[in-house]
C-alpha cells in the first residue's frame, strides 16, 4: 500500500506510513523468552509493526522491551500504554530507553484506558479523560531524562476516538491511534488530524462460515459494548443503542469486524488506506483470545505485500 506525501515527522512514523501491522495481545500465552517465536512469524509474514496492549497482562515497557530484544526490523508499538499505569516522568524515561537500544524501533501510544480497568483493577481514580490525557502530555514534554539516552526522540502517538480527543493528538503529539472504527471515522480522523500521523486498528476475521464469525466478533466485541467511549464512538457512526447488546448486534459485528477471504481484508485495508489512514494495524481474532493466529498473519501478509 503506498505511503501518503506527508508533512515531515518522525522518522519511525514515516517508515510505518504506507504499511500494515500487526495489534495483538496474544503473545501474553507464550513465555517471555519464547516470544521470538512471535516476532519472528510476524516479521517473516511482512509485517511492519507489532501493537501491543496494557490491560492485565504484561506492563507495557517491560513488554516493549522483551518484543524489541526479540526482533529484528520490527517495529514495537504500546498500543496503547495506560497513563494511569505510570507517572509521566517515569514514561519519559522509559521509552527513551526503549527507543535508544532499539536504534528508533519504539512508539509510544498513549491512552487514557477505561474507568473499570482504572477504578476497580488499579483503584486510582478517573478524572476526565481530555484533562488527564492533556496533563500527562504536559509532564512528558517537560520530564527531565539525565541518562544518555535522555536525548533519544521519542514519536508519541495518542489513542483518539472523539473529537476532542482527535484534536488534542493533531496539538500535542505527533499523530493518532484509533480503535474499532469504520472508514468513515476514519475519513473524520485524517480531517481533524490534518498532516499528523495517523494508524487505524481493524479487527478482522479470516475465512470461517458466518456462524462462527460471528460468535468470534460477538466474543471480541463483548467487553467494549460496556464502555462508554466506544458507545459514544459508535453513536457518532450513526449506531445506535440497540446495537450495544453485549457482544454487539450482528450490524455492529459486520461494520467493525472485518470477514472474508484475505482479498476482502484486503480490501477493508484499501477503504481505510483511501480514507486517509497511514497505517492500518489488524487484530486477527482466533478460535479464543489467546489463541495466536500464526496461519492467518502468513496469509493475510502475502496478500498484503502482492497488493
């Protein structure tokens, strides 16, 4: 997929502009030292980057760390590290590291994470995402990094789903990550974003008869129908609260979750690519959650790499 002409920005960025990657959270099965296994399917399959989550598993910079240790060309992205997770000093210094060791292989994305994950699992509290997210930007930029990697630049994408939000990303960082969109947020994103960086998560299932995409789309879909930002996301797509059964109505699992053959992916990629997408990142669901999709990353990045 070919790059857009874009206004200068980071150099790691500009190398990811025009790829697809790879979001998964299924290397959390496979033991640390093990996970070149993971790695290296993703990079033999053609893959430009690995997106990886901060949930329950693994903390999101020691995680970085082992995948970029495990790699090669690949690049590794926090998609998205939890600001409440760690101070922004500390994440300052931390991705810094990160970057330096891994000669520029390291993006940093930033979220504001979820009440539940927040309040219940964390038992901090959760102020209002835009201030939170904008004061976290604030003591990144001005976090002092004394280390010799202290220098070390840093691209900073930030997960955006709102406008509010989208716009914060366009000021403050050098591009956005969205999640669970359509292209038509898509087309909304590349606006509000104007010339910063802009990846595009796309969940995917591949091959399977509509039975079992579905109860696949139905079983991913189940714990973001309870949230309120994809609600609000989803209702400025034009869905509406029927659509918010848990696991979602079969009209949300067709919009967001991506089926067919890897010419059909491919072509969900294209939409999101003539949308204004740099980088599109696909979450192939398998059989469970854990269960990693190694045949389908062969197959959907030989497709991908032709195209």
């Amino acid at each position: 997929m070919p790059a857009r002409n874009l206004a200068p920005v980071h150099a790691t960025l500009t190398r990811l502009s025009g790829t697809v990657g790879v979001w998964t959270l299924t290397h959390e099965a496979v033991h640390p030292a093990s996970l070149g296994e993971v790695t290296t399917r993703i990079e033999t399959a053609g893959f430009s980057a690995l997106w990886v989550p901060e949930a329950y598993g693994r903390e999101a910079m020691t995680g970085a760390l082992l995948l970029l240790e495990r790699s090669t060309g690949l690049v590794v992205a926090s998609g998205i590290a939890q600001i409440h997770a760690r101070d922004a000093m500390a994440t300052a210094a931390a991705s810094r590291t990160l970057a330096d060791v891994s000669g520029g292989r390291f993006v940093l994305g930033l979220g504001v994470s979820h009440r539940p994950l927040v309040e219940r699992a964390r038992g901090g509290a959760y102020p209002p995402p835009l201030r939170a997210m904008s004061a976290y930007l604030d003591g990144l930029a001005r976090a002092p990094v004394t280390s010799v990697e202290g220098e070390a630049d840093v691209p900073v994408v930030v997960a955006a789903l709102g406008p509010r939000m989208l716009a914060l990303a366009a000021a403050r960082a050098d591009g956005a990550l969205t999640y669970l969109v359509t292209p038509a947020h898509t087309a909304v994103a590349r606006a509000a974003l104007g010339d910063g960086f802009l990846a595009v998560e796309q969940s995917v299932v591949l091959g399977q008869d509509r039975d079992e995409f579905l109860r696949r789309a139905h079983e991913h879909l189940n714990w973001y129908t309870g949230l309120e930002n994809y609600r609000a996301s989803w209702l400025r797509l034009g869905f509406d609260h029927d659509d918010f059964v848990r696991g979602g109505s079969e009209r949300l699992c067709d919009a967001i979750v991506a089926h067919g053959d890897a010419a059909a992916i491919a072509a969900c990629v294209r939409a999101h690519v003539d949308a204004g997408a740099d980088h599109v990142v696909l979450q192939v669901l398998g059989a469970t959650t854990l269960e990693m999709p190694g045949d389908a990353w062969d197959e959907l990045g030989a497709t991908l790499t032709e195209a």
